[in-house]
C-alpha cells in the first residue's frame, strides 16, 4: 500500500470515529428517503419500479449539486453584506 492510499485510510477511519453517530444516521436516512421516494412515485404517478428506483437515486443527487452550488452562491455574496 503507498502513503498516499494509507494515508486515505487513515483519514477516513478517524472522520468514521469522529462522526459515527452522524454516518450511520445519514445512510438510515438516506435508505429511507430512496424507499418512501419509490413508494410515492409508484404510487402517485403509477411508473414501474425500475423508474421509480432510477428517480429516487437521481433526483436526490441533483438536489445535492444544487444545494452545493446555492451554498457556495450564498456563502460568497449573501451572507457577506
């Protein structure tokens, strides 16, 4: 194993240290939100569930984008007046 690729693992097992609780709970939620997404979408637009599965991961992940880029907007020329 390089220093490089070590020094990866050991960054990630002190954050897992350091945000157990946090992790676990954002991977809970995360199951949760792809589970309720699916159960809505196959039963409010009646779609099959592979499409259903398709939007409950892409559509998260494009809202994370967004979020990131309004954050990054905001932090930058907002909050500095």
């Amino acid at each position: 194993m390089t220093e490089f690729t070590s020094g990866i693992f050991q960054a990630s097992k002190e954050i897992y240290k350091n945000n157990k609780g946090s992790i676990l709970r954002t991977i809970v939620y995360t199951i949760g939100h792809f589970a309720i997404a699916i159960i809505v979408l196959m039963s409010v637009a009646d779609v099959s569930f592979v499409i259903a599965l398709t939007d409950a991961i892409v559509e998260p992940l494009a809202n994370s984008v967004w979020y990131f880029l309004l954050d990054k907007f905001w932090a930058s020329k907002v909050m500095k007046k």
